[in-house]
C-alpha cells in the first residue's frame, strides 16, 4: 500500500502562538494539540511528538506503550519545570502497516476515514461534553455549541499514567485518512469537511483548503491537520476494487508420496511458552517499577544532572535517562575532592527531593569555590610574607 501525505498548519486568527504540533514520518503520522498556556502548550505537544517519533525509531514497544511514554516523559517535565507546570496535550497517532492503520488516541484531537465518499469518526473525544452526550445528559446537537466543549477529560502529561484508546482499521486504495486537532472540528461541521476530502483530489490542497474554512469560520484556535491518502502500490487491481496477488501454481506431490501436513506444536510447548511470556513480561514491569524509583546525580553534556533509574547500561541499553540538566559546569564541580571520584558514577539519592537537595549542595559549594580568594590577590593573605 502506497501511502501519500500532506500536512498545514496555521495559529488561527486569535491565539497569540501556535500550541499545536504534527508529525510526519513514514509510515507515523500524528497530530497534538497542547494546553497550558503558549508555551506550555507549545512544549508540551512538540515534547510528545518527539518521543513519539524517537521511541518509534529505536522500537521501543508499540504504538500504544510509545504513547505511554511519552506521556510520562511530559509529565515529568511539567513537575521539573515551573515554567511549563500543568501543561498537557492530545494525541493521535496513526501507524501505517501495510493494508493496516493502528491509531492510538488521547484528548479530543480526531481521526477520520473518507471511503467511497462517506467520511466516517475513528476516534472518540475524551472531554466532558462528549460523557455528558453519551450518558444522556445532552443532545448531539447542544454539544457542539456548549460552553464547556473544549474542558477535556483526558490528557497527556496530566499524570503519571494516562489511559490510551487503541484500534487498528483497515484501509484500501482510495482511502483518505484525517488527522485533526479541535482547530478544524470546533469550526468546521463534518458534513463541511467531508466535502473537502471528496472534491480536492490534492492532498495538500485539501490540506490547507480544510485549515483554510477553519480560520473563514473564526479561526478561534490553531488548526492543524495530515491527509494520508492511500493507493496500489502497483499490483494489478481486481474488479472488486481489492488488490489481486497473482496465484502460483503449487505442483502436486510425487506420485506415491502423501502430501505433508502442517506440523502442530505440541500442547505442552504451547503452555511453557505462555509461562514464559508471561513472566518475562512481570520481569520487564518489574524492573521498570524499580528503575522509576531510582534516582541519582550525575553527568550529562558536561553538566551537573538529575537522572532517573541507575547509572548502567545493559546489552546496549541505557538503564537511565535525564530528567533535568542543570547550568553547572560537571568539571567545575569535579575539581572539588569530595565529587571527584563520586560525580561520573552517579552519586544516588533516595527520591527526587533527594537528587535535588544534592544538586544545590553542589551548586552551593562550586559557588563556595569562586569566592576563595587566591594568592598575591587583594584580601589574600600570602603565607610567605612576614
């Protein structure tokens, strides 16, 4: 399956910034849609993407657990720094695999599916309005004109585990796929959209024609989407519009030779393995929860800096990751004999407040050092005079 992507962006004509961010990697698409102010937002969606994409790339679990993760790793910087404290942002992703879509979803960012012209919601808003609609409370019709639509119920980077909706689609040729934060929903009726993506061939065209009617609508968020169409990839087209794989002739066997049927695994061997998935996937759960609790300071990019995990590494995996990197300079302190063997091991602590509180000792005692006043220099006392 040949896979065609296109993607816009714009602030709208009332934010102050754009707190919206897209991804637009092959075969993985996703949009986000951040909150907590212009720069938290900003952070905290372009944060997500990137881990998103970076976790992707080292394949590091599925789509779902890369959500995940990037959801902790948001959360984290939201704790850490007080200038983004309280940001989130959806997320919807789409993985493409072949003839397969797996989206994996947070937030009210939305993921459509355009075949054979009928535009059809593959995803579900995690807001307050959206509850309030399927527990009877309101209509369909008073939800898109509520006042509190955009309040959302779900979000990353709010805790430290985060719900992720995960489903997979099939797709065909001719199949049109839609990205979308709330910038083009909240403006833009369905019946709207849906019009675009069946008349404007282009996917880029479509693109911007969509963000396009979003700010002529009020433009009262930022608005992104990706338009993925799909197509052959060059294998004949059977009548019925589904791809045809020719069929090769299988010679019948020898003469006097019965034909070999499948092998099956012996139940037994299917039972061990089950117990051994099983208890390696209690050892991996396992020894995240133990490498969550563990917190040191050490050495990152030549500075002083607050890890999470244990400073080792274990067949080419690091067992730690940085959780905030400070201004001071590692050789610095390092030069001070109580940190000298101790700072590139990692010095432990027992919790974050811990790491923190040796990280000002440091600080405290590089500063200390900077104001020793040194030899033959005004206020100095010189040991050789009389």
């Amino acid at each position: 399956m040949r896979v065609t992507a296109a993607a816009a962006t714009d602030i709208g004509l009332v934010r102050e910034g754009n707190e919206d961010s897209y991804l637009t990697e092959e075969p993985l698409f996703a949009v986000a849609d951040g909150m907590g102010g212009h720069r938290g937002g900003e952070v905290a969606s372009q944060l997500a993407v990137e881990t998103l994409e970076k976790l992707f790339k080292q394949g590091a679990g599925d789509l779902p657990d890369q959500v995940q993760e990037a959801n902790r790793v948001v959360f984290e910087r939201s704790v850490v720094d007080e200038k983004v404290a309280g940001m989130g942002t959806t997320l919807t992703a789409a993985l493409v695999e072949g003839d397969r879509v797996r989206v994996a979803h947070v937030g009210d960012s939305r993921a459509y599916l355009l075949r054979d012209g009928n535009l059809r919601l593959l995803t579900e808003d995690h807001t307050l309005v959206h509850r309030m609609v399927t527990e009877g409370e309101i209509s369909q019709e008073e939800a898109e004109t509520h006042p509190q639509r955009s309040v959302l119920t779900r979000a990353l980077g709010v805790e430290t585990v985060v719900d992720v909706d995960d489903d997979t689609v099939q797709v065909r040729p001719g199949d049109r796929l839609l990205l979308c934060t709330d910038g083009l929903t909240s403006m833009v009726s369905v019946q709207a959209i849906e019009e675009v993506l069946r008349a404007v061939p282009d996917p880029q065209e479509a693109a911007q024609r969509l963000v396009r009617i979003a700010n002529e609508g009020g433009g009262a968020d930022n608005t992104t989407v990706v338009v993925l169409d799909f197509s052959d990839d060059g294998a004949a087209a059977a009548p019925n519009g589904k791809t045809a794989v020719p069929e090769a002739e299988i010679a019948p066997p020898p003469a006097g030779r019965p034909p070999r049927s499948r092998r099956r695994l012996p139940r037994k061997l299917l039972v061990w393995a089950g117990i051994i998935v099983a208890l390696a996937v209690v050892a991996l759960v396992g020894l995240r929860l133990y490498l969550d609790s563990q917190w040191y300071v050490g050495v990152s990019d030549e500075h002083v800096a607050i890890f999470r995990g244990i400073p080792t590494e274990v067949a080419g995996f690091e067992l730690h990751h940085v959780v905030v990197e400070t201004t001071i300079s590692a050789e610095k302190a390092e030069s001070l004999a109580v940190y000298q063997d101790r700072l590139g091991d990692g010095i432990t602590a027992e919790d974050r407040d811990g790491a923190g509180a040796i990280v000002e000792q440091i600080r405290q005692d590089v500063e200390g050092m900077r104001q020793i006043p040194k030899p033959n220099q005004p206020g100095s006392t010189d040991a050789s005079g009389p």
